[in-house]
C-alpha cells in the first residue's frame, strides 16, 4: 500500500528566508508527484506536479521541488518567502494505469508561517 | 479556467438529517471527487467518479453515497447525519487519467452537525 508523510505539521519562518517542506513517500510502483497549496478559506491549488523527466520541477510563486527516487522523497523549497506563503501545503502521491485502479493519496499537510 | 462550484460555503444541519451536498464544475471534467478536510488528517478521500454514473469508494466512504447522473455534477450524500461527520468537504475534477492529472478544487463546504 502507498502512503505519505510530511515530516513537518508546522513550519515557521521570517520573512524572505528560505524554506523546504519535506515529503517523503512509500510505493511499490512508480508514482506521480504533486504539490498543492491552500491558502486561508480557500480550496487547494496546485503548486507543481512530477510525472516523469527532469527531477527538479519549477511550479508557481518561486517554488520547486526535487524528485529523488531513491530516498523516496519530494521536498518542496523556496529561497526567499513572504508573508503571503503563508498558507497550508499538501503533498500528493498518486498511483494507477487505469480510472478505477488509481489511488491519490494525501499527506496530513504542512502548515507555513511567515513572520516579519 | 476550470471553475469548481460547490452549492454552499457554510452549513448547519441536525443529527439524523439527510445532507446533500452539491458540486458542479464547468470543463466537462470526466473525473470527479469528494474529499473531507480535518485538522492533522489531511484530505481523505470519500468517493469518485471517472464518468456519469460511476463510482469508486475511496479511503472514507462508510456513512456516505454519491449520486452522478450528469457530467458536469457531483453529489455527495449523508444519508442519516452524525456530528462525526462535521468537517471541511472539498470537491475537485480532472481531466482523464486520474493518477497522473493535477485536480482542480473548490472552495469547500464547511458543514455542522449538531
């Protein structure tokens, strides 16, 4: 069975220091990677996504992420934030070569504080 | 832009009541799905639907049915409500290729049971 963790529930930081969420995952198969972020009263929205090709994914606002197989992992960073990261970021792992095979996966979350 | 309307933003029902809530999105996604949002557990998935008319239990579904007679929507139904079942429900679509198509998402449902 796969599953996912982010290792962090909390994370605080000041204003434009740079920062790294981390998920790692387990899977037997090869997976599909996402980020999403959600911001306060709102629904998620994706961040970035690896599904195959080079490791190191560019998404949107300044974020990436690294893509390493053999750890298992796809942190996500961001060199410098501002106060308007601060939101809560997910981390999905899917699975599945058909619709009624797939499984999605979310991690618990990881909330992002930036403070001045 | 994929727009993912869900019918209420904030809800108050009764224990026992019968709930629906409604999800409609507007980019004749095939997929469809119900999440429940709470705090330390994440999104776990309740059900989808890859087309009108079916539907694949997800991690969650006791409590719970679906109903998606038309493409473009999604109910999601608490059959008798339980104040276990107060949480954040998220929907979402996606185009196919469920496993490897980023999801688009609405607002959310905050919903009560009292």
């Amino acid at each position: 069975a796969q599953s996912v963790t982010q290792l962090d529930s909390q994370v605080p930081v000041f204003e434009e220091a740079p920062v790294e969420l981390r998920c790692n995952y387990s899977s037997s198969v090869s997976v599909y990677l996402f980020w999403y972020v959600q911001y306060p009263n709102q629904g998620l929205q994706l961040l970035l996504k690896y599904l195959s090709g080079s490791t190191l994914v560019k998404g949107i606002n300044g974020f990436e992420a690294e893509f390493n197989k053999s750890q298992t992992s796809f942190h996500l960073r961001k060199p410098s934030v501002h106060i308007s990261d601060t939101a809560e970021f997910f981390c999905d792992v899917s699975v599945g070569s058909n619709q009624a095979g797939t499984a999605l996966i979310f991690g618990k979350g990881t909330t992002l504080s930036v403070s001045s | 832009d994929v727009k993912v309307t869900q019918s209420s933003r904030y809800l108050v029902k009764r224990t026992g009541e019968k709930v629906f809530l409604e999800c409609v999105q507007d980019m004749d996604h095939e997929n469809m799905f119900w999440y429940r949002q709470d705090p330390g557990l994440g999104l776990r998935l309740i059900y989808f639907s890859y087309d009108v008319k079916m539907k694949e239990k997800g991690d969650i579904p006791e409590g719970y049915s679906v109903s998606r007679e038309k493409k473009e929507r999604f109910s999601l139904i608490l059959e008798s409500a339980s104040t276990n079942q107060t949480s954040m429900y998220l929907c979402a679509s996606s185009p196919p290729g469920a496993a490897y198509q980023p999801q688009h998402f609405g607002d959310g449902t905050r919903l009560s049971i009292l």
